[in-house]
C-alpha cells in the first residue's frame, strides 16, 4: 500500500504545481499515464492471406481507463468519434473523451472501480476479437469488403457508447463515498482501508458525537418542564405532540432522536413560550 496513492490506491500522479517547487522530489513515472493522448498496438497479420489485412488496435487517452478498438486498414474511412477529441474542448461524440471520463470518475474509488473498468475492457476486447476472426471468414467467402466495414464502424460505435455507460454508471455506484448496487446494496458504508487510517492518525481524532442530543432531552426537574395555564390545565413539554407528528411521542413516554427531535423541541419550546407570554398577559389582566 502506497499512502501517495490516497486511501484507494490511484495510480495518478499530477503534473507538478507550487508544491512541487517547494519540495524537491519526483513520483515514479506510471505505465499508464493518465496524460497520454493514446496508445496503439499494429497487427501487420501478414500471413492472413486472405483476410482483411492489417488491424490497428487504437485506445484513446490513457490506457486504465480505455478500450483498445480495432480498425482495418481498409476502412473508407475513420468514423466521426475517432476524428475528433481534444483535451482542450469537452465533446461527448468523442472517443476520446469518452476515456477521458471513465479514468477521472475511477478516481473517486480507484481501488474498486477498477475492477469494473477492467470487466468492461476485458467484455469488448474480446467481442471486437471474435469480430474480427468472423470478418476475416466473411471477407475470405466473398470478398465483400462492404459487409466488413459496416461490421467494424458498428463495433466502434458499441464501444463508445458503452465507456459513456460506464462512467455514469461508475458515478452512480461511486458517489458520495458509498457503494451503491442495485436493487438491494444501496449505500453500502465501506469507509476506508485500516492501513490508510492509521496512516493519517485516525485514532487521535475527536470522540464520536453523543447518540442523544442533550437540547432535545430535557430533565424532568427543568422549571419549564410544565406550567399553569388559566384553565386548569397542564402544559406538559415532553407529552404534548401532534398525531401525525414524525416519531409520535406516546403520551411523553418515548424518546425522538435525530431531525424527528429537533423538531420536536422546537415546536415545544414556540408553545412553551407562547403560553409563558399568555400567562404573563393573564397575570396583568
């Protein structure tokens, strides 16, 4: 575990700003550098006869958080999410971009979303495999080299529009520092990882806060626990409530915590004052 990292383990390590120039020093440099614009891998297939040629496999920004994306050397040409993407203007069409993203929201887990970032890696690059050994065969029957573009341009689209999918989907499961998966593992509370807590002096931070609010609770011997009212009558502050009041009190038996209690002291404390003020207007009278 590297405590440079955070507590999730991001392999990302920014560009140097004013810190840097105070403390002299440098960060190991990553494979996947979260600054690179692309990484490609060429398979010349020379033996392939009769196949489709040459296969450029293209990933766009950094490789974590990207697909390698085959192309053939014969397409016509390059579709429009593979022209564009700059970092310099945010483009939704573009492929770029739509790496771009998925790496950046990965940093809100890192340890945790790459996992899911690598099942979805590992799900296309497989499929645009099998495409591209039946391209091969499809092209060999026919030499319809028509057939063979429209296959690939379809494989392109399918894999940005599921590293768009991704990033939202990451952001729902990620947010807020929950873990979120439906239907039944919403708001999963994972905290953080022992090793990095006791890292940073967890332990020598402040007590928890009391489970019960000391303002909401008031002692039975509080003078304004109860006072006379010109009818007879007795206002009682822990037993007056409202039928449809959030966590009723019954008859002043039961304890509210939270917003529920809040509220409640609240709402008892505007009466408590307001038959003060009538009693002092009685007493005048």
């Amino acid at each position: 575990n590297n405590l440079a990292g955070g507590p999730f383990s991001s392999p990302d390590r920014w560009k140097a700003g004013q810190g840097e120039t105070e403390v002299k020093g440098n960060w190991e440099r990553a494979i996947g550098l979260y600054r690179t614009s692309d990484t490609y891998v060429v398979a010349s297939r020379k033996d392939a006869v009769d196949a489709t040629g040459a296969v450029l496999w293209f990933a766009p920004a950094s490789p974590l958080g990207s697909v390698f994306t085959p192309f053939s050397v014969h397409l016509s040409d390059v579709p429009e999410s593979f022209r564009s993407g700059h970092q310099s203007v945010f483009d939704r069409k573009s492929a770029f971009w739509a790496a771009c993203v998925v790496a950046n929201v990965a940093n809100l887990k890192w340890s945790y979303a790459i996992t899911d970032i690598e099942k979805r890696q590992n799900d296309l690059e497989q499929a645009s495999v099998e495409m591209v050994e039946k391209m091969d065969e499809v092209y060999a029957s026919g030499k319809d080299m028509d057939v063979v573009e429209e296959e690939y341009v379809k494989n392109i689209d399918t894999i940005v529009t599921s590293m768009w999918s991704l990033s939202d989907e990451m952001l729902f499961k990620y947010a807020s520092g929950f873990v979120n998966e439906s239907p039944g593992g919403m708001s999963q509370m994972v905290g953080y990882p022992s090793w990095w807590l006791e890292a940073v002096g967890y332990a020598d931070g402040p007590p928890p806060p009391p489970t019960t609010p000391k303002c909401c609770n008031p002692k039975n011997e509080n003078k304004y626990n109860s006072v006379s009212v010109p009818s007879g009558e007795t206002f009682a502050l822990r037993g007056s409530h409202d039928d449809d009041e959030e966590g009723v009190l019954n008859g002043g038996t039961n304890t509210l915590t939270g917003k529920a209690a809040m509220k409640h002291h609240l709402k008892m404390m505007k009466e408590l004052q307001e038959q003060i003020t009538n009693d002092v207007s009685v007493s005048k009278n």
